[in-house]
C-alpha cells in the first residue's frame, strides 16, 4: 500500500479585464508559469466587447471577480484610471501614476498596483543597459506613456521631452510627473528635429505600428543612428520603427520586454511566489511564434 500523501496543487484564479482583448497573450504566460511553480493556476479573459459591456460596469465586475474567490485581476484598455478608485490602497506608483494594471485581494482589501512602469524599466535595464538617459525625447503621453515617462524618471533621466499630437494631454502628463521627480525635468516638446538632434534616446510610446495601426511615429529622416530606441508596440514585435532602428544601426528595444515584464511583477503579486522571468519570455516567444 502507498502511504505517500497526495499533494494537491494550490488553487488560483484570475482574470483580465478590458477590451478587445482575445488576441492577449497573459493569460498563457501566467497559466504556464503557474503550472511550473506546481499551481493549478486559472486566468479568465473578461473581454468587455464580447460581453456587450462598458467601463460603467466595471464595478460590478470586480466585485464579483472578488465574490468569486478571485486572487486577483489584470486591468487593461480602456479600465485602468478607472479602477483606481475602485480600491482600498494603492501603491505608491499607482497613486503616481493614477492608473492600475493590478488588482490583488488581500483579506477583504483591495490593493491596486501598476507593474507597466515596472515591465517597461525591467526591460530597459536588460536591453539597453548603459545607455545615457541625460536628455530623451518620448512620443505620446497617453497612458501608456504616463507609465514608461515615470519609468525613465525612476531610472535616472535628467531631461524627458514630451511630444503628443494633444499638446494639453502632453501638459497634463508633465503636471502629473514632475511632482514626484525633483531630480528630472519634465517638459512638452515643440520641435521633434530640434529635439532629437540632441537627444540620446527616443521612447515611443503611441499606438502607431501596431497591425491596426501600420506606419512609423515620426519622419524617418529624423532617425539618427546616435539614437538608442525603445518601443512599447509588441503587436507585431518589429514594428516600422524597430526596423528601422535596427537599419540604422540603433541600440534598439522591442516592446516584447514590457509586456512580459508586467507579468512577471503581477505573477508574484498574486502568488507571493518570485517567477523564472527568462521563462516567461520563452513562453511568450512561443506563442508568438
């Protein structure tokens, strides 16, 4: 007779909740990673188009992701300022940033952190690592770009101009930031080939490149191989930009790191367990591939 004792794997479930989100590679990054670190790992897509939903209802929706014995949820377009205030506490990126991408429940609190700043300077650090961050020019101050500006801040920037077709929203992204980094100056660009001619580094951070939205950011003219290159788009992974970075000879960071990155960080906010964050990256070249 075997009297071994039979180990019953932990129990988790979480979910993503946004829009259009069918194509999101998360929920496999997390269920196989969750699988190697002997956790029979759930991760539901709650896809506000399919359902017929609308930012308005996400209250509702996290509440009952919470009645359900959720661990927690990702937040994704177009829900993330707007779970926020949806929490007990935040982080104080989060409250930085005044968007969340992480929802964990913890003893009936809710505490809402943003690992997007953290995804995007972890794969910074590993790509482009020793590269000058004295002046950089980003463009687009959505978002997405809130997070990555905060996280060149965080890693040592001392300039970061910002270039936006809204000239108000690139204000309100430098009047949300400057605030919390004394030690770099935050500033909205007005000449994009003044600025880049002295620049060490562009940031792009806009929805141009992606499959739906095909093309490049800015005049190719404008990009010089003395430039190092960090994009967010991974949809595809060589985005027009990428490729031509790469041409020009440019130390270049596809936007693959970022989106692995973010998972890592909400992995372990979820599990308390620290993941194996190179197969994480693995996985997600899979899938892609």
């Amino acid at each position: 007779m075997n009297n071994q004792a039979v180990v019953v794997p932990r129990q988790l479930h979480v979910g993503l909740i946004g829009a259009g989100i069918g194509r999101s590679l998360t929920p496999a990054m997390h269920m196989r990673e969750g699988e190697h670190c002997g956790l029979s790992y759930r991760y539901d897509l709650i896809d506000l188009e399919v359902r017929g939903l609308s930012v308005s209802d996400l209250p509702a929706l996290v509440a009952e992701a919470e009645a359900q014995g959720f661990a927690g949820l990702n937040i994704t377009h177009p829900c993330k300022q707007a779970a926020a205030a949806l929490v007990d506490e935040l982080s104080p990126d989060a409250q930085t940033l005044r968007s969340i991408n992480t929802i964990v429940f913890q003893g009936g609190r809710r505490v809402g952190h943003n690992t997007d700043w953290w995804g995007f300077a972890e794969s910074f650090r590993r790509g482009l690592s020793g590269v000058s961050l004295e002046r950089v020019v980003q463009l687009g101050a959505g978002g997405a770009g809130v997070a990555v500006a905060h996280a060149v801040a965080e890693m040592g920037a001392n300039s970061i101009e910002i270039f936006d077709p809204d000239a108000a929203r690139a204000k309100a992204l430098v009047d949300q930031l400057q605030p919390a980094h004394d030690a770099c100056r935050f500033s909205v660009g007005r000449d994009l080939a003044a600025a880049l001619d002295v620049a060490d580094g562009l940031v792009h951070a806009t929805p141009t490149g992606m499959a739906a939205h095909p093309g490049l950011p800015l005049d190719a003219q404008l990009l010089s191989d003395r430039l190092w290159v960090a994009e967010i788009v991974y949809f595809p992974i060589e985005t027009e930009l990428v490729k031509l970075a790469n041409a020009r000879g440019c130390r270049v960071l596809d936007g693959g790191g970022m989106a692995v990155f973010q998972a890592v960080k909400a992995f372990e906010l979820f599990t308390g367990i620290r993941p194996v964050a190179e197969r994480m990256m693995q996985h997600f070249n899979s899938l892609r591939s």
